[in-house]
C-alpha cells in the first residue's frame, strides 16, 4: 500500500504539564479508554489476553472430547506465550492445530471490535493502528494481529494495521518522552518513567539518544525494573511505596553511571487520568482504591520525591494505552490520523491526530511565502 502523506495543521496552543492532557506537543489525543459495551458486557474484553485464554480452553474442551488433549493437562493460564509459541513450530500437528483454531477464532473477535471502534465519532477516518501490550510480543501475538488486518482488509477496510516496535516491557516507559515539550528535556540524556499495569508495575530510566536521532526515535530503555504486583497482592500504600522505593534505586544508579536525569518522571496508569492527576475510573485492576477521591499519585510521588538533581520533580500521568502509543509518535509521522490498541490484561485504546512540530511549521510557512511570490 502506498504511504498516506498527512496534511498537519493542527494550531491550538499546546497545554504544557497536564495530567491526561489533549494537546501534546506533537499530537492531539482524539480520544482513549472508549467503553464499547455488548449484550453481555464490554466488547473490549472479547479482544484481551484472558479472552484468547478462554477462546483456547474452548478449543482443547471440544478436541479433547474425542481424545486427548494435545496441550496435555496443564490449563491455558499456566502455559506460557513461549511454550505456545514453541509448540506451535515444534509440537506435534494437533496441538499446533489448536492454537491455529484459537489464533483465528481471536483475530475475528479483535476484527470485530475494531470495525466497532472505527464506527464511533471520535474514530471515525483512522488511517492506521499499532498494537501494543503484552500479548503482542508473543509469535502467536503476532499471527493473530496479521490475521485480523488480513481479515479488515478482505472486508474493504483500508487500515494498516503493525505490532508495535518496542517490546511491551519498554514501549509505556518510551513513551513519556512525548508527555512534555522538549524543553523540559533540554541539556539532560534521560528520564525516568513509569507504566503501571493490572499485573505489573515497570520503572526504568529512559536514554533519550539524541545523538542518534534527534526525532527521540532511537531512545530506549537503558535499565528497568518490573514488580509483578498481583503475586504479592499489597494495599495501595504498600504498592506506592513500593514504587517510590523503585524511583530511588533507579536515581541512585543514574547517578552511580553519570547519567543527566532530567527533574520529570511520566507514568502511564489505567483509567480515565483527570488534569489534576486523579483516577475518573478504569483503576479496578489496580491494587486497592485508586479511584478515591483523597488518592493522588502524581502529588504522592512528588511528595516523596522532591527534587531529581538540582530541580524541583515535574510529574506528567496519562493512560496507559496513550503512553504506549506515543511511543510511536516518531515512527507514525506520514499519517494523520492514527490509533493504539493495547491486548493485555484488559483492551486498551487511544486515538491520535498528528500535529505539526516547530520544524514543519517553519517549513510550512517557508512554503507558503514561495508560494506567494
């Protein structure tokens, strides 16, 4: 397919350091955490990693009915992605048969939800989709989102569907670079970022790489550390401290390494992130009550963290879906309007629309003085 050229003219007034802000520097965010609902619940949760768990018991229940069960007795939640994607090149026929059985029966579940999604007002003219979260770095992941974009396509929707880049582990801590205008980043080679999760919770120290790339499309994470929360199961003070406890060994070793942090920590959290840092909703996964009034992370950890170096903290919290996203936001530049979709825990979603950086404008406005002349 050819490539889409993007007409960017979006104007309005960046709103620098907001909590779940709309306008960020390079794009607009359309919409995100849509709740699409089904006679018999969201229609998001047909597309999630426990969605194809179950779809695959379907299929082992049905096979094993005249016979073995080629995954043998372990159920579907205990085998991992690597052992299916393992035993869909290595195992025997059959068992590669059921996950093919499952992989197909999920991407036209995911197919559907996507023609709903691309039905409603504010995702109406998306050009193209990255799919993020952790079902995405499996092989079967990516068969499935293959197989749902071949599905979209027979159907005479034209959409360019792609895994997205960076491992799930990564992309929600890349993708705080995009929170903040670039002044903030100015004169620093890092910063810290944080991606909570239903299951997990990451904190890393991200490399800007500017040398690289001066786009901020070469960063990437230099060092991470991953809390998997639901085995512990802590209250919601224990997982704040727990994470706090995270962003000060990840200060220690930036300055044990002579990295440049620069004062600001973004986060990606579920749910509905209002301006002034709370959680509307969306925060059921999470450990505890995060939806409670009197609950504030950003205002938690600034607390806590008062200063990185000289300078006082800055805090940016957005969802998660759009962080993960706007890890993308250098690669996705040739279209106009775009989205993410997260298959975790849960079926995350963001829409974008891309906005002219300072670079483009001035190119833009060279162009049209040429014109005039």
């Amino acid at each position: 397919m050819a490539k889409k050229t993007a007409k960017k003219t979006d104007d309005t007034p960046t709103s620098l350091l907001a909590h779940g802000g709309k306008v960020l520097s390079l794009v607009t965010v359309d919409a995100y955490n849509a709740e699409m609902r089904s006679p018999v619940g969201f229609l998001g949760d047909r597309a999630s990693r426990r969605a194809f768990q179950a779809i695959l018991d379907d299929w082992r229940d049905r096979v094993s009915r005249a016979g073995d069960d080629p995954l043998g007795e372990e159920p579907s939640e205990a085998i991992s992605k690597k052992q299916l994607d393992k035993l869909l090149v290595e195992g025997d026929a059959e068992a590669a048969g059921v996950i093919h059985g499952a992989i197909e029966e999920f991407a036209q579940e995911f197919a559907q939800v996507i023609r709903r999604l691309l039905k409603l007002k504010d995702w109406k003219g998306t050009e193209a989709l990255v799919i993020g979260g952790g079902f995405r770095t499996s092989r079967i992941g990516e068969l499935a989102i293959g197989r749902t974009s071949v599905l979209l396509k027979a159907g005479g929707i034209d959409l360019d569907i792609k895994p997205i880049r960076n491992h799930s582990d990564h992309a929600g801590l890349i993708g705080c670079i995009q929170l903040v205008p670039s002044w903030i980043l100015a004169g620093h080679d890092s910063i810290l970022a944080v991606d909570i999760g239903g299951t997990n919770i990451r904190a890393g120290i991200v490399e800007l790489r500017r040398r690289k790339s001066e786009d901020l499309s070469q960063a990437a994470v230099g060092h991470f550390e991953l809390w998997r929360h639901r085995d512990d199961e802590p209250g919601r003070e224990d997982a704040v401290q727990r994470l706090i406890d995270m962003l000060n060994g990840l200060i220690k070793r930036a300055e044990k390494e002579g990295a440049n942090l620069a004062p600001f920590i973004g986060i990606g959290c579920p749910g509905v992130i209002e301006a002034d840092g709370s959680i509307e909703r969306g925060g059921q996964n999470l450990p505890g009550d995060w939806e409670h009034k009197s609950f504030n992370l950003p205002e938690k950890l600034c607390a806590a963290l008062p200063k990185i170096g000289e300078h006082e903290t800055v805090i940016v919290m957005h969802n998660d879906a759009v962080v993960q996203g706007l890890s993308e936001v250098p690669t996705m530049r040739e279209y106009e309007h775009w989205g993410v979709l997260t298959i975790g825990t849960g079926l995350g979603n963001a829409r974008f629309t891309n906005r002219l950086s300072e670079d483009e404008k001035k190119e833009e406005e060279e162009d049209e003085s040429d014109d005039n002349e």
